[in-house]
C-alpha cells in the first residue's frame, strides 16, 4: 500500500506549519494507496474531529493536540488514531490493519498512537491523560 504524495505534504503542513487541526486519511483501494479524505480548520474542536469519522468504516488520522501543562506552559502533541469501528466490513478493518505500520512510519513526529475501536476509546479524556 503507498502514500500519496499530497498525504505527506498535508501531514507537514499539519505538524510544522500548524494549518489544520486534523487530517483524515482514507484507502483508496483503486489508487491502492492512503489519500487525504478531510482536513479541519485550526479553529475546529476535538468534536468537529471525531463526528468527521464514518461511524461504519475504518480510517487513519492524525490531530494535533494543543494543552496548557501544570506548570502553565502551551504544548502540542500529534495524535495518530487507527479508527477501527467495530461494526466496519471485516475486509476495511483487514486492510487497514496491514497497511497500519506502513503508512505510520511515514509520519515523522507522531508523539502517541490510539487504536479505537468505538468513540470511548479515544475520548478526549482519553487524549488528555495521554498527553500529560
């Protein structure tokens, strides 16, 4: 499984230049590589993000997560989600199972990973406790 060029370019952009607040990534199974489905807008929230995500089918994702320490510092972490919904085709979750790894190292500067395979599992508590 490859990765389109403008996947990496959208991702940069993301971590170094801070355009967007997340980036979807789905499989193009024609293209037979990983291809941008949504970006969101800085000023999007961590719910605009996960009600992005198609309940029914798998995807990748990355969102940049911004936090005050408990020293009062601003910080930012980059979250990478395997969104795996459990009621998704049995072939979506194969292939993105296979293609994870794959498509993960092309990702320089990821701080954490979360497989999810429902809302609760990366709930933003969830991303919070992570990052502190």
């Amino acid at each position: 499984m490859g990765v389109a060029d403008h996947s990496k370019t959208t991702y940069m952009e993301l971590q170094q230049k801070k355009v967007y607040r997340y980036v979807i990534f789905k499989i193009d199974e024609k293209k037979k590589e990983v291809v941008v489905e949504k970006t969101g807008s800085p000023a999007e929230s961590y719910e605009d993000f996960t009600a992005s995500l198609p309940e029914n089918d798998c995807r990748y994702a990355v969102y940049d997560f911004d936090y005050v320490t408990s020293e009062n510092c601003q910080k930012s972490k980059i979250f990478f989600i395997a969104w795996s919904p459990s009621i998704s085709r049995i072939r979506a979750k194969m292939l993105y199972a296979t293609s994870k790894e794959r498509f993960r190292r092309e990702l320089q500067g990821v701080h954490y990973e979360i497989q999810a395979t429902d809302p609760t599992e990366m709930d933003l508590d969830v991303i919070r406790e992570r990052a502190n």
